[in-house]
C-alpha cells in the first residue's frame, strides 16, 4: 500500500496489504480480552491474560505495524522488525520482488557484489511470483513474433495475445520504487554504501513484555 498524502511530498510509504489488518484486528481482540479481564475481576489470572495481550501487542506490532519501506528525496529505507537499511539513490541499481521486495545495491570499492535488502513489509506470495515469471514470458513471445516474418498462405502469423495475470503488490511496488530509482540516478542523485542500524524501540515493544510475561508466570 502506497500513501497517496505522503507522494505529494515526495514520499512514498509501502506496506503489505494485510500488515495493518491484522494489527487493527489484533487490536479488537485485545480490547475485547482485557474488557472480559476487568469484569471478572483481579488475580493472578487476571495479570497473566494482561501480561500475554502484552506480549502479542508488541510482537504485532513489531512485525506486522512497524515494518514498511519508505522512500523520500534522498532514497530508500527498509524498516524490518530488528534491523532498518538506508540506501541512496544513487546506489540503489535494481528493485525487484522475489518472494520479497529486493532493493539492490552497487558494489562498494573492493567488493565482488552488492548488498541485497530484503523487505519484511512487502512480500510476494509464490502464486504472484509465478505470475511475475509468466508476463515476462509473454512478453518475450510478443518480442519473437514481432520479429518473425508471416510465411506465405498465412502461416506463421502472431497469434492473439492472451492476457497475463495482474501484477501483484510487491511486484507494484517494486516496478515503482525501481522506475523512480533510474530517474533519480539520471538526475544524478549521489551514491554510497548502504546504512544499516538496530530498530531499538521496535525491539523494545517486543523483548519487554515478552520479559514482563515470563516474571509474571513464574512469580
């Protein structure tokens, strides 16, 4: 999911098209839960059930909130659970999905590769990735019959293209992210290794009630 409000400004903000779903009907739940809890009154049954709605809480959100891609003026930044990388435009080469949203990265001096940025927030299912593989199939049929010659008594002839699988939303927004990095690289927007850094509220929302729960339980 692309934020329209944010491309006005320049920035784009990508997430898998069930990640807030699944947190806002966490959400329901949860309510739902610790409104049951407060009825039936105190306990120690009553600050386990607490306790565990805090731990899922912080694990949704750490794993289905939180994780997006987002790409601004100066490049892009994948937001998993643990770990956040920043790539500038002018190093980012290539945006693909397979089975993920791959941002790929230029060589850094003295390297033999690039790095390769694996999106948690966008992911492409297997059915999608065949559906990638089958329009690019297609399309280098279409390329091959352009260039062969009709034989005579009509022989040979393009037979009518039939339509392809649509894309699906990693395959989108990697087609997105890749077409606004050429542009960006022709502007010459500058380069430089990739910036990675451990994402500390995101494993804080997650490891505190997790530690919270286990003190609770074994109290």
């Amino acid at each position: 999911m692309s934020s329209q409000q944010d491309q006005a400004g320049g920035r784009e903000v990508f997430r898998g098209p069930g990640s807030l779903i699944l947190w806002w009907g966490w959400i329901v739940i949860a309510v739902a839960i610790l409104a049951d809890v407060a009825v039936a009154g105190g306990g120690r049954s009553a600050a386990v059930a607490a306790a565990v709605v805090a731990a899922v809480t912080g694990v949704m959100y750490g794993c289905a909130l939180r994780p997006r891609v987002v790409a601004d003026a100066a490049g892009i930044t994948v937001e998993n659970p643990l770990r956040d990388h920043r790539a500038r435009w002018g190093a980012v080469t290539k945006v693909d999905a397979v089975n993920a949203l791959r941002v790929h990265c230029a060589a850094a001096p003295g390297a033999s590769k690039g790095k390769i940025l694996h999106s948690w927030a966008v992911q492409s299912s297997p059915r999608a990735a065949r559906g990638a593989q089958l329009r690019a199939g297609r399309r280098a049929q279409q390329e091959a019959r352009r260039e062969a010659r009709p034989r005579p008594g009509g022989y040979g002839r393009p037979a009518p293209d039939r339509p392809a699988p649509r894309p699906g939303h990693a395959e989108t927004a990697a087609q997105q992210l890749d077409e606004r990095a050429r542009r960006e690289r022709e502007a010459g927007a500058p380069g430089g290794p990739p910036e990675a850094r451990w994402a500390w509220v995101s494993i804080a929302a997650m490891a505190l009630p997790l530690v919270a729960l286990i003190v609770v339980v074994l109290a």
